[in-house]
C-alpha cells in the first residue's frame, strides 16, 4: 500500500508512489508533487499538490483529488481533477495527460492557459506540505475517509 513518505518504486513499471517537479500554466512555473496509487483494472487515484517554485515564489499551495488510468504497455497516464482539499482564490483544478519514459513523467496540464508538467520519482525530496494535502496512509483510503 502506498504511503506518502515512499518513492515511486520500480519506475519503468508502475506509476505509483511520490513524484516531484513542476508544471506551467497561467500563473507561471508551479511546483507539484503528485501522489499516485494504483487500484483495480489499470485504475489509479492521486493527490495533486501545487505550492511556489524558485523561479515563481508568489504561487499559492493547493491541492485536490484525482482519479484515471494508467496502461502499462504504452506507459500512458490519463488522470482527471477531482474534489478542492485546499483550493486558493481564483484557482481551477487541472487534468493531467502524459507517459513515463524510465524515471521521468511528462506530459500535457489540460486547462485554462496551461502546457507541461515534468516528474520524477520523489525519493527523500518531498517538500513540505500542509495537513490539508498530506495522504494519509493510501492516496486511496484518504480519497476514501474525506
């Protein structure tokens, strides 16, 4: 079972575990860790959290839920947004559309005036985040509880 404090494991596999990197829209380079769980039949639930990058400090954190697939042949992941846990003013959620090719995941942020998102595996670089976006246990128990 996924917990929110382990990598993504086998990375050339499965898309579960905790990815870390950024992603553009509107509001300019976002920071984003993305924690993923795998359920039944190529299903997958996520956590979306988004909070300040370097290069772009004024970023609000947020986050909210997310549930798609993820084939393991073509490596192709498809998640869309679900409920706000923390939602700033003015912000809307996001869909997500990429692949993984070996430690990366990149792709498509489908939404108003967005682009790309980069991933990688988290290992022991998970930023900080408020009780709000933190999983508790499984992605999937957490989408569950709330």
């Amino acid at each position: 079972m996924f917990m929110s404090v382990q990598p993504a494991l086998n990375v050339g596999d499965k898309a579960a575990g905790t990815w870390v990197g950024r992603y553009t829209c509107g509001q300019g380079t976002t920071g984003l860790t993305l924690y993923v769980d795998e359920l039944p039949e190529s299903r997958i639930a996520a956590l979306f959290h988004f909070y300040a990058d370097e290069s772009n400090p004024d970023v609000p954190e947020g986050c909210f839920e997310m549930n798609g697939t993820f084939d393991q042949g073509t490596r192709h992941i498809e998640l869309r947004a679900g409920r706000w846990l923390l939602q700033p003013y003015g912000y809307v959620t996001v869909n997500l559309s990429g692949t993984m090719n070996g430690g990366t995941m990149t792709g498509s942020v489908i939404g108003p005036g967005c682009a790309t998102f980069e991933l990688h595996p988290a290992g022991i670089r998970v930023p900080p985040d408020p009780a709000a976006c933190r999983p508790k246990g499984s992605v999937v128990s957490a989408l569950v509880q709330t």
